[in-house]
C-alpha cells in the first residue's frame, strides 16, 4: 500500500506549519513499564474489592465471575493491543476514537477515562489513609486523622508524576512486583506443599447461597479482579517501540492478573468463611492474619499499602494523559496541551486534576466514588467492540501495519459486547441510580461538546498522523 | 501515641512542601518559556518519522 496520505481533507497546512516538536513527551519506556503500569492500577483490587462479589453470590459465585471478568478483559487486551500498537499517541482509547469512530464518542470516551482514573486515584488515596488509621490503631493508637496522610499520598503521586515518567512507572515497577510476589508468597507459605496447610475448603465452601442470580450480581465485583488494564494504552506515546511494548506489556499484564485473582481466590475462601469474607475490608491482609504468621503479616500489609500507592500512580499517569489528549485537540482548552520543557511531561494536566482528586478522596463516600469509576470504565469497555470492528472494515489487515494482530475477529468483540451488556444488568441491579445518573450527566456533556466546544476544534490538525486513507473514503 | 501525632504534622507539612514546589517550579516555567513552545507536541511525531504504516 503505497497510498499515504492525511486521512482528513482540509487545512493540513496548519498542522505542518506548527512549531518542530522538540518538547513532546519523552520516549524512554519499556515493556515492563507497561506492565508495571496496566498491573499497578489493579492489583490493588486483588488486595480490596473483589470480596464484595463472595458477599453477593457466594465463594463458587466469585469465582465464575472471576472468570467471566477474566474473559471479558482478555478480549479487551486482545482488542487494545492491536489498535494501540497501530494508534501509537497520547490519550489511549481516546484517540483511537478520534481517529476511528468521530469526535463526540472520543469526546465520551475521554471523559470516561478522566473520571474512570481520577475517581480510582481518589478512592486508593481514602484507603491509604484507611490503612494508616489501621495500623495506627493496631499500634493502641485511636482517632487518628487520616486527611494528611490522604493529602500527603496524592500529593507525592503527583510531584513524582511532574518530575517525569521513567521515575514514576519505575518506581510502580518496583512496588508492583512486590505487591504481586507477596500474594505469591502467601500463596505457597499456606498450600500443603510445604507441610501442615491452614487452608479449609472442604469444611468452608458452600454451593450458591443466592442461586445463579448471585452469580449475575457477583458480576459488579467481579471487575475489581482486573479493572483499569487498558490503562497501558496510555503510555503509547511514551514507549520506545510503541508496537512491540504495548501488546507484550498489556497481554503479559492480563495473564498476570489471571494468576494473582484465581491466587487470591483460592487463599481467601480457605482461611474464611464466605459470609465474613464478603465484607472484609482488606482480605488478603485478613488471610495473612488468619495464617498465624507475623511475617506473613506484615509482608502483606505492607503489600496492600504498596498496591493502593501503585493504583493511585498509575492513575494520574493515565488521567493526565488523557487529559493532556484533550487539550492538544482543542476539545478542551489547548492550554492542558503543554508539556514542561524540562521534565517532558503534561505538567498542567497533572496539577489540574490534583484539587479534583483531593475534593472527591476528601468529602466522598468511598462506595460512590469507586461505582463512578467502574461505571465510566463499563463505558468505556462498551466503545472497544464498535471501534474494533470500524478499525477493520476502515483499515483491514493488508492496509496498515499492526503491532499485534489479535486473533478470531470479530469474536472477541462480540463476547465483549456481550459480557458488558450482563454486567451493565448487573451494575443496574445494585446501582440502577448512579448508573441512570451518569449517563444523564454524559448525555448533557454531549450536547455541550456538540453545540459549544466543538467550533474550536482544528479539524484537520488533529489528525497528524501519516494514515493511509480508510477504506471506502 | 505521641509519633502518630507528630506523624498527622510530618504528612501536612510534607504535602505542603510538594505543593509548593510543582506550583512554584509550574509558574516558574510558564514564565521562563513562550506558550508557543510549551503547547508544540503533536500527535505521532515520532510515527511520522520512523513508521509510514506501509506493508
């Protein structure tokens, strides 16, 4: 295909005629970046969460819908990962809609990551300092505040995400592995392997308390297993080999989390039973206790701790990217579309979007700030099948190249489809209001996009990328 | 205990030092550089250069 050329007609002057790019963001990222940043966002749901689906439909419940969740974010890893490694920029999901589907939906979809990201960062910032008041307590310390240490985690977060990318996903490196080698630990301290095991599934597993429709409201949690995956799409523009990185980062990430939620099923519904797991606060912490060992203890608070802080990292990284998307297209203002000449990052998105995560992790309920967030992630799971499916009749395989091409199109899409629209019934049977509430809230953003933003949008110059025309245009 | 109290301090004054320092380094650099340099990223620069998506 020899047929490059803009994929929009009009004003491609004004694009080449801006200034050299010689302060975009830096390209120093690699493939475990990615995985430590698509693994840091959730493995915190590991450690806190996913419990809440044993409460609605019992052990054997969260584990179907483990798998179930574990299904539906296979296909979006497959999915992500060849239009990513092919829409190599700044705003993940974002921009693939811009450039495949129209400006209104990647106008949605990049408010669906914003607030999808920064609700998440805010609700791990309330569980840190839930967990300080934690040991605190646990050290005959009562009634500690724990605003300044909320405060202090978003803030640091986000002085290190200023300071640059390469400190920032390194530092998420670090504290993921050994957020994920302390399940791993638990794991093999506790399994017969090594002499007397406490595990008790044979005195502690029950059949469905609820029946199967325990199984379909067991579906809401089961999410927590893996959600905020597709966050690795967000370091495209910052990777050394975007379409090698981002399938290798994203696909080894999902296997990953596949072990660490089937690991901490398993340890979790043999040391408790399932009425009180359903409701504990931190239960892999809770599993630890419940072993007998200190060490075991400690190692994984301290794992919970460093879960919640690689979360929250992760998700000012994404949300500022996308943010930072936003603005370098005009959908927002263009201000939010600078990067510091210094430490190449999107410095005036990450500090405006610092008082909005410390508003909601400060005078929110904890429940109500993380439904937004899985709410606005469903949205946007629902997009990826529709845009798949455009990508490949717009630029079938022979047309462009891909850094990954995923396999038995378009069936992943549909079994996405498909499992977003059981667990929206699931969402609506326990959070039928947000949920209605939400989608009034972007159908009102919508016509304001539509009737008043999208006038000061360049159409031409926001597609600079060297595209073959779609097919069919 | 007396170190959480003085932890609840150390966390405040901390934060307020991070603060201080991204709002102080962020008008520092707005001023020092024109915006035309600050906002000139685009999008797949580096793709334009080095990948051309031909087969």
């Amino acid at each position: 295909m020899s047929d490059i050329t803009r994929n929009t007609p009009g004003t491609a002057e004004a694009s080449e005629a801006a200034p050299t790019q010689n302060g975009g963001l830096l390209r120093v990222l690699g493939p475990a970046h990615i995985w430590a940043l698509g693994v840091g966002i959730v493995l915190v749901g590991e450690y806190m969460g996913w419990n809440f689906a044993v409460g609605k439909g019992g052990a054997y419940a969260a584990l179907i819908a483990c798998w179930f969740a574990g299904i539906l974010y296979s296909c979006v890893a497959m999915i992500d990962s060849e239009v990513t490694s092919t829409v190599a920029a700044a705003g993940g999901q974002y921009t693939q809609a811009k450039h495949i589907i129209g400006p209104l939906m990647a106008f949605n979809v990049g408010l669906y990551l914003v607030f999808a990201y920064t609700m998440l960062e805010a609700a791990n910032a309330i569980t840190v300092g839930f967990l300080v008041e934690t040991v605190a307590g646990m050290t005959g310390h009562e009634g500690l505040n724990p605003q300044p240490f909320i405060v202090l985690a978003i803030m640091f977060l986000a002085w290190l995400n200023y300071r640059g990318v390469l400190a920032t996903l390194t530092f998420n490196l670090v504290i993921t592995a050994f957020a994920f080698t302390a399940i791993l630990i638990l794991f093999l301290a506790t399994s017969p392997l090594f002499g007397e095991s406490p595990l008790k599934h044979a005195e502690l597993m029950t059949d469905l308390p609820y029946g199967w429709l325990g199984v379909l409201a067991a579906m809401h949690f089961g999410l927590w297993f893996y959600l905020g995956i597709e966050g690795t799409c967000q370091a495209a523009e910052e990777v050394r080999s975007p379409s090698r990185s981002l399938p290798f980062g994203t696909l080894a990430g999902v296997m990953t989390l596949a072990i660490a939620a089937t690991l901490t099923w398993y340890l979790c519904v043999g040391l408790m039973p399932w009425e009180y797991l359903g409701q504990s606060g931190a239960p892999l912490f809770d599993a630890a206790r419940m072993s007998g060992s200190t060490a075991l203890t400690v190692l994984l608070g301290i794992g919970t701790l460093f879960a919640t802080l690689a979360s929250a990292n992760g998700c000012i990284n994404d949300a500022s990217r996308a943010w930072f998307a936003m603005g370098r297209d005009h959908y927002l203002p263009s201000w939010f579309g600078a990067v510091h000449p210094v430490y190449r990052t999107p410095y005036r998105s990450i500090i405006f979007l610092v008082p909005i995560a410390l508003i909601f992790a400060l005078g929110a309920p904890l429940d109500q700030v993380i439904t937004f967030s899985i709410l606005s992630g469903l949205l946007e799971y629902t997009f990826m099948p529709l845009n798949v499916i455009m990508f490949r009749r717009k630029w079938p395989l022979d047309t462009i190249k891909r850094g990954y091409e995923h396999p038995f199109h378009p069936i992943p899409a549909i079994v996405l489809l498909c499992l977003c629209g059981i667990t929206f019934f699931a969402v609506f049977l326990g959070y039928g209001t947000q949920l209605v509430a939400m989608i009034a809230f972007y159908i009102v953003v919508s016509l304001w996009f539509h009737f008043r933003r999208y006038r000061f949008v360049q159409r031409a110059a926001q597609f600079t990328m060297p595209w073959p025309k779609p097919q069919g245009y | 205990m007396q170190i959480w109290d003085f932890a609840e301090y150390a966390a405040w004054a901390l934060s307020a030092l991070l603060g201080i320092y991204i709002v102080t380094d962020w008008l520092k650099t707005d001023s020092r550089y024109s915006e035309e340099e600050l906002t000139s990223s685009r999008e797949g620069q580096l793709e334009a250069i080095t990948e051309q998506h031909e087969l």
